[in-house]
C-alpha cells in the first residue's frame, strides 16, 4: 500500500449546507431516509445477485439461510457493518453534535458557584 493510499480526506464540506425546508431537522430527516434507502437498494440488489447465483448454480437452499447463525467473527463483522451505516445514516446529527459540543466551553463561567 502506497502513502497515498493512506491519506484521509476531511469528509466536512465548507460553507452553508443548501436547505430543502424552513426547517433544519426536516432536511436532516431527509438526509437520513435518503441515506437508508441508498443503503437497503445496494443491499436487496446485492441479495438479488447472490440469490439468483446460489439457486443456478444448485448451491444453497433458502432453508439453509434461515437456518444460519454467525459465529464470533461473523458477529464482529456485522457489528461493525451495523456501526458504519449508522455512522452513514445518522452522519449529520452526529455533525450537528459535533458542532455543538465544540461551541459550548465544558466549564462556563459561574459553574463553580
């Protein structure tokens, strides 16, 4: 791997988010139901794919899949697949919270009284 492999970009872009409503939190609803279904279409095509391969090719009976249970590493991995999409889903609240936090000084003055 290449040192220009390694470079991470700041995912932030500068400068005003263009808004859809008066509202921000409905642009933020928005965002996260477009995120999702982004996700669920690359997921059920993806399915669509594999299913059609395993049942040509005489592979894998749907019994067989409903039937699985992951072990350890499995579980892991899906773990962190679940926290990646939530990460992707929930991206610009936890942008929002971010911003927030770094507004607010931890100690305001008068805490101490």
């Amino acid at each position: 791997m290449s040192n220009d492999e390694n470079v991470k970009l700041p995912r932030v872009a500068k400068g005003p988010r263009p808004m859809m409503f008066e509202d921000e939190a409905n642009d933020i609803l928005l965002s996260m139901n477009v995120s999702l279904l982004n996700e669920l279409i690359v997921t059920r095509q993806r399915l669509d794919a594999v299913e059609r391969l395993l049942d040509k090719n005489g592979v894998l009976k749907q019994s067989e899949v409903n039937a699985f249970s992951p072990d350890e590493e499995a579980a892991d991995q899906r773990e962190t697949l679940r926290e990646d999409i939530s990460n992707r889903v929930f991206y610009l609240l936890l942008q929002q919270a971010e911003r927030a936090e770094n507004a607010v000084p931890e100690e305001a003055p008068g805490d101490d009284i």
